[in-house]
C-alpha cells in the first residue's frame, strides 16, 4: 500500500485543490474522535458525555464538523458532474445522470453494504444464540447511528444535476434561497406550530451548506465573503442560540425536547456557515502545508480509507469496551478523574482496532474503473436517468431506516418510523441493496 499511496501522491496534478482532500479527511476524523471522546460507558449503559457535564457542550461548536463534509462534497460534485457532462454525447445528458450517480455512490455504498451484511449476519446469529441483551444489544441498535450521514449524503448526490443548474444561474441567490426557505421552516415549527414542517429542514439545511460547495468550486467565496460567513455565522448561531428556542449542543442530547440536528435547525446552519468561513481563511497556510510531500501522501492515505474507517469506528469502540468488561477491568463513572485517566487508553485501542478493521476491509472502498457516458457498456438507454433516481431514492430511504432500527430486536420484528412508516432492518437493508443494483444497471446501461 505504501508504494501505491506514494505513486499516487507524486501523480497529484498540479491543478488539484488539495485543502478540499485534507478537509474531508479531517472532518471526518473530528467526528470520528466526537464519538469516541462522548461517549459515557458504564456496566450499567451508555450515555452522552455532554449530557453528564452540561459544559462541554460549547465544543460541539468546534466538533460538529458536519457541515465542512457536505461542503467538500458539493465542490467535489460540481467538478466530477461538469467533467462528465464535457465527455457526453450530444443529447446524452439522461447517461450523464446514471453514470454520476453510479460514480459516487460507489465509493459511499460498497464499503457501507459490506458494513450492512457483516453487521446484519454477526446480529442474526448473536440472537440466534440468545444473545443481544446488556452491552451487545446496546452495539446491535447503536452501530448503525452513523449511517444518517451517509443517507443524507446520498440525497445530496442525487439533487446534485438540478441545484447545479439553479447555482449555474442564480449564484449566490440559489444559496439564499435554501438558507430562506430553512428560516421559513423554522418559523413555522417555532412561530406557528405547524407539525412536522420540521423535517423539510433535512433538505434545505444540508442542501444549502452543500451549495457554498458549487459557490467555491467556481471560485466565488474569497477571502472577504469567507469573513463575512465566519462571523456573520458565528454572531447569528449564538444569537439564535442565547434568544431562541434552539440548545447550546450543536449535537443530539439524549431527552432533549429541541435538538439542533434531528431534524436540522436554523441554529446548525449559522454553525455551518462559520464553520465554513473559518476552514476558507486557512486555506492559504494550509495549502502551502500540503505542498509537503509526506504531509501529502498522509492526507492521499487517509482518504483512501476515511469512509471505512468512519463505518467501524463505532464498532471497534464498543469492542473496547466489551473487552474491558470481559477482563473486569473497572470502568470509572464518566468525567471523574479517573475516567479522564483512562481516556488516551481506549481512544489508543479503538483506534487500533479501527486500524486492523480498515486493514480488513478498504478493499471495498477502492473505486471501480469508471464508465464514461457514451463508451460502450454506458448508459444510452433511455429512461436510464429516472432509473438511477429511483435507485438513489431507495438507497437513501433504506440507509436511513437501518440508521433509526439498527439490528436489536431482528426476531423481535423491532421497527422503527422512517417518515411515518414502520421500517424493519431487513426491509431496510433491502431497499438499499435493491437500489444499488438499479444504480448499478442505469449507470451501466442494457446489455
């Protein structure tokens, strides 16, 4: 792997923008260690850090890094549709669309259907055995948390097309548009009590972050408008947060009766904006960082592997911990000194076993050899496009069920509501596969 990280890293054209590749690695990690670092295990359950000492929920401010994703994602996603849409066939734009979509989710959905089957074959036989209950059935119904992110970035993918062609004419207008149409939800939930108008805001509050990505891919958040997002963000975030309706945590807390990410809040958008903003007023130092060719070739690595590593990471956090307890080795109550103490330890192991899990299993995030729209094999066929959407729409209707029912109570017939329908973990995990396989056929086109 060394010799092929190096090749790659001495291959890097001189036009690539580097900073969005160490962006997307670092947040990525930052939540990767949120996780890790919040999480309050005893023998008798797990709880939330933050909810144990109120005081650190501050650092959800610099932790929750989630919007720096989705806007790497949609500078990334700008460039890769632009590039397709520059080799199409005349008149082929519907086999842009399927070849797009095909392309990106597989780098999300390969290692995440192995993640799917592995947990889903390991949870069946756990039951099967009359297991599942104290920490293992904690695991089964938590490990699947981290997928929301994954669907909500499918969707991302899949509205790409459109809202490119709303940037591509309204600019920053496009952008204001979702920024408004979040602040009308809010005022609905909170002014009006009109129910579950809400949920709307997992659309405009992501897709809007995800359109400052088309903002940067066209070079247009320079300096001064990075300024003006960073503190125009952070004084609104804390205003909204000192005089509204919205909690300090800019993460779920367990019993909240308002939370800032399920669904997404006004509150989490002034967030990402600053966030934002801050990340684009250190490009420029960072740049010249990453002209470092081992400082390099740590970021190519890392990215090479950062989706598997985020899908195990739970995984092997609760490893940590179940063997722990198999060893009787004393767990102290969360945020005492001792428990502090033994924080570098277990951060030390998971992120050993996260490393032998990612040694296991970062073959199924290397990406297949693309398919260009027109060559043979791509998709001509039409209604190819329409196909592909379907497919995207059940890839992300299925992640984000199995993310609410995870894989507790399999024989039970546990489920769990997914836009007010009862979803299983079998369904779910049949919907994303069925839509892989519709991704798959559209972005190949008929044999």
């Amino acid at each position: 792997m060394g010799s092929s990280v190096r090749e790659l890293a001495g291959a890097t054209p001189a036009t690539r923008d580097r900073y969005v590749d160490l962006l997307r690695v670092a947040s990525l990690g930052a939540v990767v260690l949120g996780h890790w670092l919040m999480a309050a295990v005893t023998p008798d359950g797990v709880g939330n850090l933050l909810a144990v000492v109120p005081a650190l929920q501050p650092l959800t401010w610099l932790l929750q890094v989630m919007p720096v994703f989705f806007f790497v994602g949609g500078f990334s996603h700008a460039l890769s549709y632009r590039s397709l849409l520059r080799k199409r066939p005349e008149g082929s734009e519907d086999s842009v669309y399927s070849a797009f979509l095909r392309a990106r989710l597989q780098r999300l959905l390969r290692p995440t259907t192995v993640f799917v089957l592995v947990w889903g074959a390991a949870a069946l036989l756990v039951q099967l055995l009359g297991g599942g209950g104290g920490l293992t059935g904690v695991t089964l119904r938590m490990v699947t948390q981290p997928l929301w992110f994954i669907g909500i970035y499918l969707a991302m993918v899949a509205f790409t097309p459109p809202l490119l062609r709303l940037h591509e004419r309204y600019g920053w207008g496009a952008f204001a548009g979702l920024a408004g149409a979040a602040v009308a939800v809010d005022v609905l939930r909170f002014a009006a009590g009109v129910p579950y108008v809400e949920f709307l805001n997992f659309a405009f509050v992501w897709l809007a972050v995800h359109q400052l990505g088309f903002l940067r891919a066209d070079g247009r958040v320079d300096p001064r408008r990075a300024a003006l997002l960073a503190g125009g963000g952070l004084v609104t975030a804390a205003a909204l947060v000192a005089l509204g309706p919205y909690p300090l945590s800019m993460v779920g807390m367990p019993g909240e009766k308002v939370s800032n990410m399920a669904p997404p809040t006004l509150a989490l958008l002034a967030h990402g904006l600053w966030l934002v903003g801050a990340v684009e007023l250190l490009r420029a130092p960072a740049a010249r960082l990453l002209e470092r060719p081992r400082v390099w070739r740590t970021v190519v690595a890392a990215n090479g592997v950062a989706m598997t590593a985020f899908l195990w990471h739970l995984t092997a956090m609760f490893g940590v911990y179940g063997a722990l307890l198999a060893l009787d080795v004393e767990l102290p109550a969360p945020a005492s000194v001792a428990w502090w103490a033994q924080v570098p330890l277990r951060i030390a192991l998971a992120a050993a076993l996260t490393a032998a899990l990612v040694a296991a299993f970062r073959t199924f995030e290397r990406p297949a050899a693309p398919t260009a729209p027109g060559a043979p094999g791509a998709s001509g066929a039409s209604g190819g496009g329409p196909l592909a959407a379907l497919g995207a729409t059940l890839c992300l209707l299925g992640v984000l069920g199995l993310s609410m029912v995870g894989f507790g109570g399999l024989l039970d017939g546990r489920t769990a509501l997914l836009i007010a329908i009862p979803v299983s973990a079998p369904a779910a995990v049949a919907m994303t596969l069925g839509g892989w396989l519709l991704v798959e056929r559209a972005g190949r086109g008929a044999r």
